[in-house]
C-alpha cells in the first residue's frame, strides 16, 4: 500500500504468514527519500517527569515520537521501523490502542525486545524510530 507521502510503501506479502501483530512485513523506500534516525524516545512528560507506571511511559512516548516527527514537518505515515526496547511485559491492549490510533491501518515496520535495563533505571520503553520523506 502506497501512503499519502509518495515515499513510503508497506505491505504483507500474500507468501508468508500474516504479522502477529500491528505492523507492516515490509516497508520500502522510494529512492529519492531523505532518511531521519531519532534518538530513542522514552516516557519522559512535557515537565521532565518519568512516570512509574509502564502503561503512561507508553503513553507519552507515543506522544514523543508525534511531537520528533513534527519537528522534521513529519508525520507517523513517514515511520519507516520502529524497534521496541522493554524491560518489562508489554501491556499489548493499551500499546495498540495508541500504535493503532497513531498509525492508522497502515503501520510501519516493527521489532520488540525485551532487555534488563535502558539508559535510566526508571526507564521502562524505549521506542527507536527511523523515518523517510
């Protein structure tokens, strides 16, 4: 499927078994693309606040990530991968409800880890995002 940007297209390939998940098999790049790395996005509020609870750190990451992209004139459709590091289980009913609400039926590319520990001991989620446009 071919999003509204003209750079990025996702799709399922009909040979293999559909995504566990929300996301998209494969999510290419239109050749004359500029590509964004972020830096991973956290759970950090607008008042330099880690919340506690995994659920808001998902919350205002997602949150993050639309603020990132906007700062660049993107939006979520521009999300090529998204790698997903968690130190603990992720509560994949609320995480969807936001992933889904941000980027629509069409989500980009994605990997889910879970490791010991990030950058900050009150860090639970981090969300490392690539982006094209």
């Amino acid at each position: 499927m071919k999003l509204n940007n003209n750079v990025i297209h996702r799709y399922n390939p009909e040979n293999i078994t559909k995504p566990v998940g929300s996301y998209s098999h494969v999510t290419k790049i239109s050749r004359n693309a500029e590509m964004f790395v972020f830096s991973g996005q956290i759970g950090i509020d607008q008042n330099d606040n880690i919340p506690s609870d995994f659920n808001q750190q998902v919350t205002n990451t997602m949150s993050n990530i639309v603020d990132i992209l906007a700062s660049q004139t993107l939006t979520p459709d521009h999300v090529i991968k998204i790698n997903i590091w968690a130190t603990e289980e992720i509560d994949w009913d609320h995480f969807y409800a936001i992933w889904n609400k941000v980027f629509g039926p069409t989500p980009p590319s994605m990997t889910v880890a879970y490791i010991n520990g990030l950058g900050l001991p009150e860090l639970k989620i981090e969300l490392d995002v690539w982006a094209a446009g």
